[in-house]
C-alpha cells in the first residue's frame, strides 16, 4: 500500500481562521470510502454532475483553479481539494466539503495510487516519444472483445491526465492500459506510483523533450522509471539504448522484446519482412514455444507498422494464436486520434468520435459538445460500451451525463442499449444533481443497419442540431458520419483547436497576470471560421472579441457567444444594430462621434414615447465605446489636435457615453528598423491616455500592441493587448515562431491523373509546357478557393507521399495542376496538402511576395472547415 505524506483536513461548517487548531491532519487513505465513485475535475468548465464531483483547485501559469470555486458551488459542486483556504468564503462552507492539503496536484496523484493498489488486475504500462496513443487505441481494440479494458482516455499521459485515467479502473475491468509521457526529469516517478505496470512496452525514443534532458541516456533513464514494479517490458530491439539501460536499471525486468535476427530466449526474432503493396508479410518466431508466426500487417507506413508489431507481441505474450492475430490485426485501420466538428445535412452541426468508445472517452467527448453552444438541440448517437460490461447502471449514468448536458435526444445503437435503457425511453423526468430534469428522448436499434434502415424510412431525422456520433469501431459509425456530413467541396480546411489553445496560452504566458486580452476574429478568423474560433474563445475565457463590421458582430450574437465584442468599422447605418446586438463601437472621429450621440438621443426620445414608464434608469443608461487614437499609424483615429474638441464633446454628455477603452495601433511592430518608432508612438499614446483619464476623471483600458507587439515590448502591455495573426500560428515579428504551432492544414484531393507526352501543354493559354513524360494531377482547388492565381506555373508546390509536387499551368477557377512525374506512388483520390506543416503559410506567402493574412483570409468560405480536437 502505498503511504502517504500529503495530509486532507475535512472542513465543513468552520470559519477558516479555525481550521488548524480545530482539527487534527488524516492520511489521504482515511477518507477514499467518501471519494470513491466520485468525478474528479481539475477544470472548472467541466462539470457535468455536480454533487458528485471533487474540484482539485491546481494552481497553473495561466489560472489558479482556488479562483473558481465561488463559481463551482454555485453550481452544486460538493467536494474541493484545495491549498489556500485564504482564498475560501465562509458561506461555501456550508454548501460544500473542503480538504485542505499542502500540493493539491500531489494530492490528486496520490489518490489516484491508492485506488489503483485497491485493483489486481493486470495493468500495461506504455511510454516513447511517439506511438504511445495508438498503440494503447489498438490493444484496447485487439484485446477489448473478449475482456472489460480500462484504457487512459485520448491522449491522457501527464501528471494530470494520468491519476485522471486511472481513477476510471471499477470492479467490472480486467485489463488496464495507460500511457505515460514526461517532458522533463524528474516527472516519471509520480506516474510511475500512479500506474504500478506489471507489463511495460517503450514503443521508440526520438528527439521529443530532448531540450530538456543533458543527453538521450538521461531521457531513456527517466522513462524507463515507469517500469519499476513491473515484470516484463517489450521492447524493438533496434534501440539497443533502450534495452541496455533496461538491463543496467532493472536487472529483474525481463526483456520480452522483438528482434530483427537471431535474439536470445525469451523474445520473439523477427525472422523474415517483406513489403508490398498493402502491408508488411512476417515471420515471427517466439523463442518460448519455438513457433513461428506467419502474418501480414495491413500497413505500408514504417511508422504503424513499428506500431503494429508492438500489439502483435503483446497477443504473443497473451499467448493468442496465429489465427486469432491475423484475424483481428486485419480489422485493425489508423485511428483519427481526435474530435471533429463538421457541417452536416439540414444546417446541422456533427461533432465525429468514432473512434473511441468507453466512458470515460464519453465524459470528454460531452465536454467537447459543451464548448460549443451554436445549436440549442442536442442529439447523441452512441453505440454500446463493450470495454465497461454488462451493466444497467453504465448505461443509466450515460442517460445521466447527457442530460446533464441538455442532450435533448439519445440514439443508442447495440443490444445492451437496447436491452438496460429500454426502461428509461419512457421517463418524461429524471432525477439528478440538478433536481428533477427533463429526460432526453430515447431510441434505440439493435444494430447500425436497423438505423439506417429507420433513416431511409424516414422515422428519425435531424435538423438545425448538434449531433455527438460517438461509437466502437465494429459498429461502423463513420457510415453514420458520411451519412449524416453535408456533401460540399471535397477540399477542407482542417483546424486544430488543440493549437488555437495552445497559442492563446502561450501569449497568456508572456503577459503580466493582470493584463487582459481582446482576441481578433474579423474577416472570419482570419479565414478559419469565427463561430467556431469565438466558442473557443468565450470557453477559455478571453476577455473580449473583436470584428471588423457590425454583422460580423450580429452573426457571434446569434450563434451563443455572449463575450463584450467590439466593431472596429461602424457605420451610421449600423448604430441601432449595435444597440440591439449589444455591440461596442469603435469611435474614431469627432463626426462618427457626434453621428452616433445624435442618434442616441433620438433613441431615448423613441423609446419614451413607446413607453411613457421608463424607469430613471432606463433613461440614464451609458453605451459603451472604445476610442481610437491615431499615434502614427495614420489610417483611422483621433490625432493630438483633436482632444480640445473631443474632451469638450465628451464631458457635455457624460451621461450618454461610457469610454470602455483607449486604444491605438502600431505601424511597425514586427520589424526592429521601426522600433525607435514604436517607442515614440508608445509614449504619444500614454500621453494622450492619460491626458484624456485626467480630463474626463475616468480610468479606462488602455491597449495598444498587437500580436508582434506583445513578443517585442512587453514594457508596453498596459490593461489589455490585442492578440490577431499569432492566434492562428503566424508569429509576424519572427520572434517566437518556433514556439506557436500551425491552426490550419488546407487539403485537397487528385481528381485526375494523366500521362502525357513532352511538347504538349497544360491548362489556360498552354502556360504548362512540357519537356519530357510526365504524370500530371489535377486537384480539386483553385483561385475561387483561395489559391491564388500567383502560384501557377510551378511557383506554388503541393505535399504528398513525403515529397513536394509543383503546380504546372495557369491556375484554374475551381482546379490547378500539379507535376506527379517524381511521385510514383501518387494516385488518383490521394490527399494533399496545400499548407500546413510542409510547406507552411509563411512559407507560401514569401513565394509570392505577400503575407501570410493573405493567404489565411483568401481560402474561400466555400472550402469546408474540420475542426478538431486531439
């Protein structure tokens, strides 16, 4: 059992200047039988039922979790893991239990270790720098038929995502599978107590984190902690790093490795590998029964079929047969390791998670369906939970979680559902942490052909929803998806929010913590799609939006986002939409200015003719604007010269007006030759700011810098910043570009390929002219699109198969063509991709003597956006 140093203080219905003379410190074991079954959440978004969750308030970069728990008890949360009880009101103490500890990520993991020493079930233990996630996908689907497998949810391998994992191990569950990932030392011993393997695959080292360590062997020493307790580890044996310092570290592990020749007892020799078209022929010998297995791997990529071969040892470890391998590693496809949100049929939205189907997946795949709150109605389709058993109270508690939710309607799809929640299709209520709550509707289908047949049938349909289809493999639920996908442009954009978050806090993290931020979403972010981006958004908590024209503004409204948004181009004709709308214009001249409390006025003395009973408040209400001051950039804003004349304009109607924010614009942010520039600019600004605060007798926000600015004059922050084209991966001032990762891949598919003789030519006005055979591949994108004409004949170039192919010929409207001829294994229907990793949007842009904006704001609305999260 493991012991404990981190003390729980239960605190209920105490003042917190009481707590620690009052009450005597217990071992965190004392107080498992009150948190067993519970959630666990360490992110205060994520609450689905509340009076059985524990908050962990984590202290982060970006957020202190103690700042959230006000907002947590107000939504029922009854238990807290917390280490500042300075930061705890009195009257939550009634509400709620608190267990004061010293680290409450220490206390998180160590709870998750003694429930993991509770359960003797067999646990593999995976760890790497790549592969890990797949190969704890396969074997759960390899293994999961015959067994309940608890396996670590998505990518779930850090000191957080691990204790999280492993709390999900119940009675019901015979194998666990989690992985573990550290990025630097010191990390793995924490996960390794959590985890306690008894089977450990090292599935490859590579050059991740390699920053972080003094060399390779400290790296591989540091992974291989996880595999203290355990007994076996299999291992390639081409890291032979790996397997020496195995040797050296843990004498009583025993490799169960796969070689590549003649290997000692105990592993498996990989005898002969021969590739082909579709896959890898092998001959595995196992040493312990001196068999040889004859197989083929369905996979032609060296990296899946590494992959592959790690879940074939483990069936051998298993002592599967031959037969059994072969039969369940052909069923076996890559795995999209991540949500996605797409268009569907009838102006619904689809959010696809096909892959992966257990409760705990469920649990985040509805966290994902909260983020985003564009359609009222809520459909699930949801499959069987085969890795969770056969249970009753599975399958209510996921009737539960979605309507928690305000999952309107349940689709279950497999005999379990319908077998233990045909007695719920009925209930009209349910009773939940919430009280009495409507009850989603349920249907269910014996099997995905029953549904498809009530489809055709058109007994079920769907309309202006948003639909979670989330199910096992064998069920086929990505017919349901083509099914259900609206059927448009073959070319998509694909957007990782996973990046987008990962670049808002990165520049969270080079501010000071007070500093807010205003986030631009104009021209449709920067052309990947503002509904979607803005939820991100408003979920993460940016302080403000900001669009170009006002029904930029109308259409955030009208799809749930409820941040303060400000309109940087307002028109007469749009005041009484900003009104309505609850949108804050940006004022930049004394006409705009006058124009727009004339129009207040006249609106007052409407409303109170419509409604003689105003109150005084009603009559006294302040709109909100934000005041642009032109300190250089010259395009849009007030100059020195217009302050007397403002300020007067100002005072004279205090009462209508309230100034939310002072800002201005620098005009060479990104580039060092303009910094003296800058600093003038930066010093006219704080000059007028405060001229204008002292004048009027207000304190407003004050923002100024941009995404360049924000990475080169932090001196410079002031209240709030204004974070645009490096939210989307593109830092302009070249300062932090290796540490922001790219939002958006543009893909596109061959429709054609052709060969074709030298001297003849391609496309409009015989532009592509030919000088020996050639392959050539027409795509499916073109100038209408956002490919721009600038890049035909041969100065853009495409990425597939590992290799670049050049355009040839003018650029079409709706196609382009591209030279195949160095690219044998090309072929008709095969994905490429325009920008993304390789070759990148700054990449692209240099090519054609523009900027990356261009680019980014070109691809067409027509082109249909995938966003997704890993």
């Amino acid at each position: 059992m493991l012991t404990s140093n981190v003390c729980f203080l239960v605190v209920s219905l105490v003042k917190p200047s009481s707590f620690m003379p009052l009450f005597k410190p217990t071992l965190l074991s004392e107080h498992y039988s009150t948190l067993q079954g519970k959630q666990l959440l360490t992110d205060s978004r994520k609450v689905s039922l509340p009076s059985q969750t524990v908050f962990f308030a984590l202290a982060g970069a970006n957020r202190d979790g103690h700042d959230f728990i006000g907002e947590l008890v107000g939504k029922g949360v009854a238990y807290f893991v917390v280490s500042q009880m300075e930061k705890i009101s009195p009257e939550w103490l009634e509400e709620a239990d608190f267990f004061l500890v010293p680290d409450t990520l220490q206390a998180l993991q160590e709870l998750a270790a003694f429930h993991r020493s509770q359960f003797k079930i067999p646990v593999i233990g995976i760890t790497g720098s790549n592969g890990k996630t797949i190969v704890k996908e396969w074997l759960s689907q390899l293994l999961g038929d015959s067994i309940s497998i608890v396996k670590s949810p998505k990518s779930y391998n850090s000191q957080i995502g691990v204790p999280l994992s492993v709390w999900e191990i119940n009675s019901q569950h015979q194998l666990a599978i989690f992985e573990a990932g550290i990025s630097r030392p010191d990390e793995m011993q924490a996960l390794a107590q959590i985890i306690q393997p008894q089977i450990g695959i090292f599935t490859n080292i590579g050059t991740a984190h390699s920053e972080n360590f003094p060399s390779q062997r400290a790296k591989i020493i540091e992974k291989l902690k996880l595999f203290g307790q355990a007994k076996f580890l299999i291992v390639r044996d081409i890291y032979t790093q790996i397997v020496e310092e195995a040797q050296n570290a843990l004498p009583n592990l025993k490799i169960f490795g796969w070689a590549t020749g003649q290997s000692q007892r105990d592993q498996v020799s990989l005898r002969y590998c021969d590739r082909n078209d579709d896959g890898y022929s092998v001959g595995l010998y196992d040493y312990r029964n001196q068999k040889t297995h004859h197989l083929h791997v369905p996979f032609t990529d060296p990296a899946h079929f590494e992959n592959a071969l790690h879940c074939i040892v483990v069936m051998l470890f298993f002592d599967y047969s031959t037969e059994e391998i072969q039969y369940k590693i052909e069923r076996l496809r890559n795995i999209p390791m991540r949500l996605e949100l797409k268009k569907g049929i009838n102006n619904t939205l689809l959010i696809d998670d096909t892959y992966n189907n257990d409760l705990a997946g469920l649990k985040i795949a509805l966290d994902f369906f909260g983020q985003n709150q564009q359609k009222n109605d809520k459909t699930a389709i949801l499959s069987d939970l085969p890795e969770e058993g056969s249970s009753a109270e599975v399958y209510e508690k996921i009737v539960h979680l979605c309507a928690e939710q305000n999952i309107h309607r349940i689709i279950g799809i497999g005999e379990r559902f319908s077998t233990f929640v045909a007695a719920l299709s009925n209930a009209t209520t349910l009773q939940t942490t919430k009280g009495l709550i409507d009850a989603p509707t349920v249907q269910t289908f014996p099997h995905t052909a029953a549904f498809f047949k009530a489809f055709e049938g058109k007994k079920i349909a769907f309309e202006n929803e948003m639909i979670l289809i989330k199910g096992g493999r064998r069920f086929e639920f990505e017919k349901i998806v083509q099914l259900l996908e609206q059927k448009i442009h073959g070319t998509k954009l694909e957007i990782s929010l996973n990046a987008l978050t990962h670049n808002l806090n990165f520049y969270r993290n080079l501010l000071n913590r007070r500093t807010k931020i205003m986030v631009m979403v104009k021209a449709f972010a920067y052309g990947s799609g503002n509904f979607e981006v803005a939820h991100l958004l408003q979920y993460h908590r940016a302080d403000y939006l900001a669009v170009a024209y006002p029904d930029e503004g109308v259409a955030l409204r009208e799809n749930g986002i409820y941040l303060p948004i400000m309109v940087m181009n307002p028109t007469v004709e749009s005041f009484e939409t900003l009104l309505r709308y609850d949108l804050e214009p940006e004022i930049y001249s004394l006409r705009l200015l006058t124009e727009y409390l004339r129009f207040l006025e006249e609106n007052q003395k409407m409303a109170y003719r419509q409604n003689s009973k105003l109150s005084e408040q009603d009559l006294q209400k302040r709109y909100p604007i934000h005041l642009k001051l032109d300190t250089g950039m010259h395009r849009l804003g007030f100059e020195e010269q217009d302050l007397p004349l403002l300020l007067d304009l100002l005072k004279r109607n205090e009462d209508k007006l309230k100034i939310v924010s002072l800002f201005s614009h620098l005009a060479g942010a990104d580039q060092a030759q303009y910094d003296e520039f800058s600093q003038v600019q930066i010093a006219q600004f704080q000059q007028m700011a405060t001229k204008i605060e002292a004048s009027l007798g207000i304190k407003t926000l004050k923002h100024l810098l941009n995404s360049a600015g924000i990475a080169r004059f932090p001196q410079a922050q002031f209240d709030m910043v204004r974070l645009g084209i490096g939210l989307y991966g593109v830092d302009s001032a070249e300062v932090h570009q290796d540490a922001l990762l790219p939002i958006g891949t543009l893909k596109t598919t061959i429709s054609q390929i052709k060969t074709l003789a030298p001297d003849q030519t391609v496309g409009y006005s015989r532009k592509g002219k030919l000088n020996r055979v050639s392959r050539i591949g027409t795509l499916a994108i073109g100038y209408a699109d956002g490919y721009l004409r600038a890049f035909g004949n041969g100065v853009g170039y495409v990425y597939l198969h590992g290799k670049f192919a050049p355009t040839i010929g003018n650029i079409c409207m709706d196609m382009c063509m591209i030279d195949l001829t160095d690219i044998e294994q090309a072929a008709e229907g095969d994905e490429v991709v325009v920008f993304g990793e390789k070759p990148t949007v700054s990449e692209l842009a240099e090519r054609i003597g523009t900027i990356p904006y261009e680019i980014l704001t070109n691809v067409g609305e027509r082109v249909k956006r995938v966003f997704y999260a890993d």
